[in-house]
C-alpha cells in the first residue's frame, strides 16, 4: 500500500487500523472544546508523534500515522484526509474548512476496478502554504511551500513554490 502498488483495503490488519483511526476521530470529534491537554493526547495517538497541530472538529482519516505534520499546523472544521499513502504537511500550513486530501485511488479500467484492489499516491504540500476551505487535493500531488490554494480548488497537477493558484481544475493564476 505505502509503495503505491494495488493492495486489498478489506485486509484484516488494515481494516483494523482504520477503525483504530475511526475510533480516535471520534474521539477528538467529540471532546469538550475546552478539554486542550486531552485533545494533543489523541491527535499524537492518532498521528503516532507529539505534534502542535491544532485541530478544529470534526477532522477524518484513514490511518493518521501516515500524516507527517511540521510545527504550528493547522486543520478548520470538517478536514478529510484519505492517507492510504504518505501526506507531508509543512511547518506553518493553513487548511481552511471542508479540505479534502485524497492519496487513494482506484484503478481506471472498470475490470480491475472489480478486484476490490486499489493504490495510492503520497501527497507533499511544503511550509507555509495556505489552501482555501472546500479545496480538494488528488493522488499525487505537492503544493509549494508559501503558495496559496484558492478555495473550492480541485488540485489535480502539483503547484510549484510561491503561487496563487485556483479553479477546477487547479491553475496558477499568479506569483506571489
């Protein structure tokens, strides 16, 4: 699965992992605002490193120990992430609300697609990046360290360093 080949997502051992991750979303989802030093213990259960993210529920992954983050991380309300393979977050990183971050995939051919059988793609997004609340990023993609995601984006070719980039699909628009 990490190394992007096809693998079988009903495994018991992943499956396992998923609900471990489902469990400890619900988790943090459902804790009293108000309860901070309960709220780090579980996001570093969840991503299996002591981390300052802040997160503003509800917040979903599949796994969360293949979410790398840097320091000063943060995740608006109804963040999505699909993390079958690895996601790289930089130092300093905005996510607006409702962004989806997608490293799964399935196979094109509908045959294939049949086998249950799907893959994925690491996602690297640099330092200092801001990505709009509604945002989509798509298997493979990096984003730049200090370029900004225009809200409502679909992400579907990398964006270099130090843009503003937006639109379905993601285009840059200009430097910053």
């Amino acid at each position: 699965m990490l190394a992007g080949e096809l693998y079988n997502s009903n495994d018991r051992e992943l499956s396992a992992e998923r609900m471990r991750a489902k469990e400890l979303c619900h988790a943090i989802n459902s804790l009293d605002p108000s309860d901070t030093g309960h709220m780090r213990d579980l996001i570093a259960l969840l991503f299996h490193a002591q981390t300052d993210a802040n997160i503003t529920p509800p917040f979903f992954c599949d796994y969360g120990y293949n979410i790398k983050l840097g320091s000063n991380v943060y995740f608006n309300l109804n963040c999505i992430i699909l993390d079958v393979a690895p996601v790289s977050i930089g130092h300093n990183t905005l996510l607006g609300p409702a962004v989806q971050i997608y490293t799964a995939s399935h196979p094109i051919n509908a045959m294939e697609r049949r086998t249950g059988l799907e893959f994925g793609k690491p996602i690297d997004i640099g330092e200092d990046v801001w990505i709009g609340g509604g945002a989509i990023l798509c298997p493979g993609v990096s984003i730049g360290a200090r370029s900004t995601i225009g809200a409502g984006s679909v992400v579907t070719r990398s964006i270099p360093a130090d843009v503003f980039a937006a639109g379905n699909p993601c285009r840059v628009i200009r430097p910053l």
